[in-house]
C-alpha cells in the first residue's frame, strides 16, 4: 500500500493497514525512541505512546510527496519523546558562560565513528544528560537551529548552545575511549 | 569552540544513527492493540472523517447539481410567447394608458416610458399627448426632474414630439431595480457629482446660457478619467427659454429643479447629438443622451469564446477535503451590429472563487475528486464603441466538476477539470441599463456552459 492510501486507510480504522503502518515504521521509531530516552523501557514508553497517538491523528496528515509520512511520524514520536522528558522533570539545563573554555579534548575522526558498532553508539547517546541528549538529538539528527530548539525546548539560544557543547564534548571522550579501550584491548593480545 | 554541524564525524554520526532501526519487542504490538482506538469508536481524526460512501455521494452531488442546472437553463430557453414576454418586461406606455386609471403600485411606470414618444420613428413623428387638466399626480417620493425624459433623438428637420404626463395616472414610487430606479440613480448620481465636485459641475455647466450644448464625443473621452459615471452619455446645458406654462415635477432635496417647457424640448433638436440616443433632462438645464433600450435591443450581439485566468491557491482541509479560492480575470469581448453601426463591447471581470472539491481516489502520485463552487465577479473595466462605461453588476456563478490531478513536486500539481457552470441573475432585464447602457454577454444570453480548466495547482 502506497504512503497515502495507507494513511487513509488507517485513518479509517483498518486493522491492516494499522499492522501495516508498525511493520513499516515501528523499526525506525524504536531508534529514534532509543535516542531520545535514558533506557530501552522508557524508549518503549515513547514508543507506545507514540503509536497511539499516530493512530488517533493519522487524519490530520496531509500527504506531500513521497517520504512526507515518514517524516510526519517521527516528527510526532520526537515530540513525544521531548514532551514525556520535560513531564518526568529530567530535563536539565546548564548554563554554561559564553567564555567558558572548550572542555573536550580531540575529536574524533571519522573512521574512529564507524569503529563503535550502532548499539554502542546508541548506548553512549542514551548515557547523556537528558538536556544534552535533546539538544544533541535535535541539532545533529534533526537538523534544527538553535532557535528552534530552544522554541522547542522552552530553553533560551544560548543555553541550547552549552547543552550541545556539553554533549558534544561528551560524545567525542566517549568514541575516543572506547577507540582507545579497542587498541589497548588489540594490544594485549 | 564554534561548533559546525558539518564536522566529519557528527555527519558520520548522523549518517549511522540516523536510520539505525531497532525491531521493537514481539509481543508489543499485541500490547498496543489493546490500547489502540478501536474501530468504530476510532479516536478524534477516525470520527471525523467521512466514510467512503460519503465520498462517492460527493461525487453523485456533483453530477446531480450539473445536471439541475442544465436542466434550469433548458427550461428557461423555452420559447415564450411574444406577448407575454413583452407584457412582463415592457410597461405599457402611459400615452396607451386610459387617463385617469391608476398604475399598481409594484408596476410603476418607468421612467423611459413617461417620456413622450418612446417609439419615434423618423418617418412618422407621433402626435403630440395632451395632458388632462384636473387630474392629480401622486409621488410617493418626489421624482427628481432629472427623472422626466423629454424624448428620444429625432433628426433635426423631424420635430420632435411632445408627449406630456398623462395626468390623472397616478404615478406610484419606483420599484428598485426597475429601468426608472436605474436611471433615477443615474441622475441622482450625476446630479451628486455636479453638487459636490466641483471641478464636476464645472464642466456640466460648460455651456450656460441660452441655446443648446452637445458634448462632442472626444470631449466626453477627454474626461471619462473624471466623470466615469456619464462616460456613456453625451451631457450638456442648455438653458430654460418659452412660454412659463410649465409645470413643476419635483425639486426639494436639493434637486435642481426641471421646468417642462416646450421650448426646452423644441432646443433639443438642435442639440446635434447623435441618432440612436435618448434625452434626459437634468437640472431645467443640463441633459444627458444615451442609447434606449430599444437601440440596444435592436443590435445584433455575436460574443467571443470567454478567456479566464487566474491563480488559486487550495489547502487541504482534511485527508479528503480540499478548499480552493483566488483570483480570476476574465475578458468577454463582444461585437454588436445594427442601427447602421458596428460596436465592440469589452468587458474585463476580476473575480474570487470559492471552491470544495472532495477526493474520491486518491493516490500518492494521481487523485480523482469532484468539487463545486462558487464565483463572484465584477466588471472592473468596459466599454462600448470606445466610451468607458461603469457596470454596477456582480456577475455571479455556481460550478461543479469532477477534476484530476497528478502530483509535480513540492506543493504543485497539474490538474484538469471539466465541469459545468451556471450563471446566476443575468438576466437582460437585471443587468439592462445600467446607468444608460445595456450589457449582453455570452454569460446572460448563455447563463449554461460547459467548462474545461487545467492548469497547475499549489496545494498546501
């Protein structure tokens, strides 16, 4: 079934299509569920929550083109995913001074990245702060400014610039060390 | 430290995590069913939206709509009898009225008719009506002079006749939207513009004094800028003279008051205005000419094809709803024959639709719907043989239609429709001398037409 007509379908209450729309996105959701949550529990949460609340709204869709619903369902499940961390008070922001020296040492290249396998990546995005994992989420994976973010986040401009400096800084030790326990751990053998 | 989005490994980062998929649990969509909206009591979007066989009762409503209104117009392009036709659009003239009776009041005399020969002939002046003494005149409303037509155009070696108010008639207030209304507004109009502009009144008094002024027609040009509202007419002055035996038909409010006088009326065919005109006295000085109804209705009218553009804009209101509206310009050009003449009229209309169209198939790429609208013009720009006029007129039109549409790219869509369209209150008598002229277009001799518009269409 084409985006469209499985929108319109489920909009309807078909519970094909419904099954049809979680094989389809329920993959990609889960990931970007994982990213946005502290834990795989609360990423089920964000998850399920998600869904029904896709199935009650799927109406107001408006189709745009090829990928538009994809795009529209993870746009729903981020919100949620923003709305459930600021509901649980573990959103936490710190300010940081604009003069405030760089805190992270040398980052990572790229090949270093693609050494860390996927779910080592998504556990390391998971161990952030949950100011920092949104800042970072939302600025690297979303492709937001830091005005939007802040819109976003009820944060002020510069305050999302320190969370993703921060995260950032965060992110860079934790491929850097695990690139680092990887040599050591080749080393010994 | 700035920090770039673009760095390597943030895109690397982006690039792995960004599509990375994790299968949720086996047993979680069980545990989702249960909590799910359920079917037929589906959450606030599933209430909302039509079911399916709404969709093709859309369709159906459409269809059904096109026909009643091509229905409508077979019915109305019956052929009626001649007699009864004329009974209803034309009043009887007062000359063949009994003196003495009285006019209904919803059938008033008009205007064009109280005027003394309504239908000369060159060849055969029409005897001069003689007014009843001791009979009564009822106005309801004082009858601005400026409404009294003193006679149509002769030439100048044709005296024109004299018909006088059958007294004894009892003339009752003018129905709005009747010939003598339009023309009482006219006047009124001009009479206005003449009070409060100055610069106005300045060039209907241009010619002051005893004698007569005729307009000539590049001097009306010269100023249809400024007096848009007498583009059609030719104006003049001309100045009170004869025998004082006249009799007073209005006045107050303001109106300048027009003294019956036969000289007055002997001065107009030395006017030199133009054959195919009417006279209409405004001020005891000051007149107007314009074409009768009559001339008008003599002229043979072959329209062109209309050609409509415009831009709409459509937002979809829900997964199956889609509002359309924006603006339409549309040009119908005319050419009349007749009266020894030939006239183009032009006529530019800028107009807003309003338009709900409902998908009935609906595709990633191509969808079907039906719609139906309305349109709501008006004449922005026309003329006549040349003369500006000014259309009081809303052209107004119902439409239905079952359209296609293929997805572009971004907000665009390439989309036709062949439909129906049913133009509304056009007729001859409503939107007939207006302010001294009369329209007839493709639309009010043809208020049925069938339709095929195409084009692209931004959907929000």
């Amino acid at each position: 079934m084409e985006e469209r007509e499985l929108s319109i379908s489920c909009a309807q209450n078909d519970p094909g299509a419904r099954k049809e729309l979680y094989d389809k996105y329920s993959g990609h959701l889960f990931g970007v569920c994982l990213r946005y949550a502290s834990n795989r529990e609360e990423a089920l949460d964000i998850l399920h929550d998600s869904f029904i609340k896709i199935y009650s709204n799927i109406g107001r869709f408006t189709w745009r083109g090829p990928g538009s619903l994809k795009g529209w369902l993870t746009r729903l499940t981020i919100n949620l995913a923003i709305e459930k961390i600021r509901e649980t008070s573990r959103f936490r922001t710190v300010e940081i001074p604009p003069d405030a020296p760089c805190t992270y040492g040398p980052l990572p290249d790229e090949r270093s990245v693609g050494e860390v396998p996927l779910e080592v990546l998504v556990k390391f995005v998971e161990e952030l702060p949950p100011g920092y994992r949104a800042v970072f989420n939302l600025y690297v994976f979303e492709e937001l400014s830091h005005k939007e973010i802040a819109r976003m986040l009820g944060i002020n401009e510069k305050s999302s610039s320190s969370q993703l400096l921060r995260a950032k800084a965060a992110m860079a030790k934790k491929i850097n060390d695990y690139k680092n326990r990887l040599e050591n751990g080749n080393q010994q053998r | 430290m700035e920090i770039n989005r673009d760095e390597k490994w943030l895109v690397k980062l982006k690039d792995s995590l960004g599509n990375w998929q994790e299968p949720a649990p086996a047993d979680f969509w069980s545990n989702l069913q249960k909590d799910m909206p359920q079917a037929g009591a589906a959450g606030e979007t599933g209430g909302r939206r039509p079911a399916r066989y709404l969709y093709w009762t859309a369709v159906a409503a459409a269809v059904l709509l096109a026909a009643f209104l091509f229905v409508q117009h077979q019915e109305e392009a019956l052929p009626v009898t001649p007699g009864t036709k004329i009974a209803q659009n034309e009043p009887v003239p007062e000359a063949e009225q009994p003196l003495g009776t009285k006019t209904a009041q919803n059938e008033p005399v008009p205007v064009a008719e109280q005027h003394l020969d309504t239908k000369t002939t060159q060849n055969e002046p029409v005897p001069v009506a003689e007014q009843p003494s001791g009979t009564k005149t009822v106005q309801n409303e004082p009858v601005p002079v400026a409404e009294q037509i003193l006679g149509t155009k002769t030439t100048q070696n044709e005296p024109v006749p004299v018909a006088e108010q059958p007294s004894g008639t009892k003339t009752a207030q003018n129905e709005p939207g009747t010939e003598p209304q339009l023309l009482k507004e006219t006047i009124r109009e001009a009479l206005y513009l003449a009070e409060e502009k100055p610069e106005r009144k300045k060039w209907i008094a241009f010619s002051a004094g005893n004698g007569a002024f005729s307009a000539p027609s590049g001097f009306l040009k010269g100023e249809s800028s400024v007096y848009p509202v007498q583009d059609d007419m030719v104006m003049g002055n001309m100045a009170a003279s004869g025998d004082e035996d006249h009799e007073e038909w209005g006045g107050g409010s303001g109106t300048p008051e027009l003294d019956l006088q036969q000289g007055q009326i002997l001065g107009i065919t030395n006017l030199g205005i133009e054959e195919n005109r009417k006279v209409v006295m405004v001020g005891g000085s000051n007149f107007y000419s314009f074409r009768s109804k009559e001339v008008y209705r003599s002229y043979k009218y072959s329209h062109r094809q209309p050609v409509r553009l415009g831009v709409s804009f459509a937002m979809e209101v829900t997964g199956r709803l889609f509002l359309e509206s924006g603006l339409t310009y549309e040009y119908l050009g005319s050419t009349m024959k007749g009266n020894g003449e030939t006239l183009h009229q032009n006529l530019h209309y800028l107009g807003v639709p309003l338009k709900a169209n409902i998908y009935f198939s609906k595709g990633d790429r191509f969808s079907l719907y039906a719609g139906a609208g309305f349109l709501l013009e008006r004449c922005v720009y026309g003329t006549i043989g040349g003369e500006r006029i000014n259309l009081s007129h809303w052209q107004k039109s119902l439409s239905a239609s079952i359209g296609a549409q293929i997805f572009l790219g971004g907000h665009a869509y390439l989309y036709l429709e062949p439909g129906a369209s049913r133009y509304l209150g056009m007729d001859e008598e409503v939107i007939s001398m207006q302010k001294g002229y009369m329209i007839k277009t493709l639309h009010s001799e043809e208020p049925f037409g069938i339709t095929i518009s195409g084009g692209v269409r931004i959907l929000f």
